[in-house]
C-alpha cells in the first residue's frame, strides 16, 4: 500500500515530510493526518535533524479536507467528531512545536488544514502563483483547530476579513500578510528558492536554534516584566556556558567554520 505521507532524508542534516497523495491534491482526511502526526514523532528523534522540510508532490500542495471524509464524519455524532477534531488539533500543535526549524514549500492550493499547516511552520517559500484560503466558511464550518496558529500569522484584523468571506488569497497578498516569507520568482523551483534559507539556518548553532524557538513561543505576547528578564537572563547565562556557544566562539575568533557547519549542504 502507498505511503501518503513520506519521511525522507533531503541533504545532511535536513530532511522532508512529504505529502504523496497527489491524487486527492493532497486533501486531509483521517489517516493522513495520523500518519503525518507519525511521522512528525519519528523526525523528531532523528538525532541528525537540524531542519525539516514540509511540502506535497504533485500540482497542489493540500486542498483543505477530503470531501469523502467530511462526508463520513457526518454520519458521526459528536463524541465521534470531537476525537476526529482533536487528532487533526493535535498535529498541528506537534508541528507548531516542533524542536528543530521547519520551512513549508506550497505550490498551487493551500487551502483549509493545509493553510494551518503553513501558519505552524518557522518560514514558507512558495511558488508566485500559489494560493491560499481559509474555505470552512463555505462548507458551513470554521477553521477552529487552525485558527490559533492564523490568528497569530496574520492577527485577528485580517483574520475577520479572509475567515468570513472565505476568499482566495493570491501569493503576493499572503506575503505581505505575513502568512508567506518568501515567493520563488516565477523561473525559480521552490528548492532553488529555498536554497539561502536552508543554508543560512545549517550554518547556526542546533541547540541555539532550538532555544530561539522555544524563546519566541514562551514570551510572544506577554508583558515585560520582572519575572520575563530574569528568565531571559538565565536563558542566555545557560547556554553561554555550553559546548555549543565555547565552540561557537572559539570558531568566530578563529576564523574557521564551527564543528556543527556543514559544507556540503
């Protein structure tokens, strides 16, 4: 049987999750998703990952929910369709969370759950012509399980306009929304474009990266206070007397490239 969501090794120290189920365009419904969630736990632990790409085969790189599986889950009732909910809640929050950086590559639609996937990961590269939509609306839904992670892409302002008309939001439009950081030119494949941020990002400390993001979740939004400067503080005495910052250092004043930087990449 068919892999619909593949973990493959992409170049040292970076490696894919790649959606294969070209055939639907990608379209979330049950397995997907706990296969995904899989695969995510299993990157994870891969002690050579320092990057992790997500992307989709084929034209689209998600089309939002299978309608098959929309149409399941409404012959189930409501306990049903709560524990259905909360596994698609659940890896988006694993991919949000995820320890290592991440960077999406979208082409053509990203639509519904896939747009959620976008707004969890650290960067997107995507093509000029994709584009992008919060649909729910039109199928008579909400984009609940996403919408934390939108809310905080692109702020509740836009959010009212584009989960309430629903509309196609072009690559350009989500670039300045802040949903995209970076569009291919259209003579460009999302891999040559995602080429300076791959390396930029290899060439840093691991553990000074999976520090950052941890940083940035736990003191996004709240208020600078006496409590927040002293763990700043202890974050960065921690780590100064790490291994990684000594080496990072002594490479720095040496002029020489630190033992984690990978030139092949």
């Amino acid at each position: 049987m068919k892999e619909t969501v593949r973990l493959e090794e992409h170049s040292p120290g970076v490696w894919q999750l790649i959606l294969d189920r070209p055939e639907r365009h990608n379209a979330f419904d049950e397995q997907l998703i706990i296969t995904m969630s899989e695969r995510l736990e299993q990157a994870a632990l891969l002690p050579d990952l320092r990057l992790l790409i997500v992307r989709s085969t084929g034209k689209h790189f998600g089309a939002g929910a299978d309608l098959n599986w929309m149409q399941r889950a409404a012959t189930l009732d409501e306990t049903q369709n709560l524990a259905d909910a909360r596994q698609l809640a659940r890896l988006l929050w694993q991919l949000d969370r995820f320890p290592h950086p991440t960077i999406a590559l979208v082409q053509g639609a990203a639509y519904g759950g896939a747009l959620g996937l976008i707004a969890c990961c650290d960067l997107v590269v995507a093509a000029a012509d994709a584009r992008l939509a919060l649909s729910e609306a039109k199928l008579g839904l909400i984009p609940a399980t996403i919408s934390p992670y939108v809310l905080r892409a692109i702020g509740a302002r836009q959010a009212r306009r584009y989960m309430l008309t629903a509309e196609v939001i072009n690559a350009a439009v989500a670039e300045r929304l802040g949903l995209v950081h970076l569009l291919a030119t259209p003579e460009q494949s999302l891999d040559e474009a995602a080429v300076p941020l791959i390396k930029a990002i290899i060439r840093n400390g691991p553990q000074a990266l999976t520090a950052a993001k941890r940083l940035i979740r736990d003191f996004c939004g709240h208020p600078i206070d006496e409590p927040l400067l002293n763990s700043s503080a202890r974050r960065l005495a921690a780590l100064r007397v790490g291994a990684e910052a000594r080496e990072g250092l002594d490479a720095f004043i040496n002029k020489r490239p630190p033992a984690w930087e990978d030139k092949d990449v």
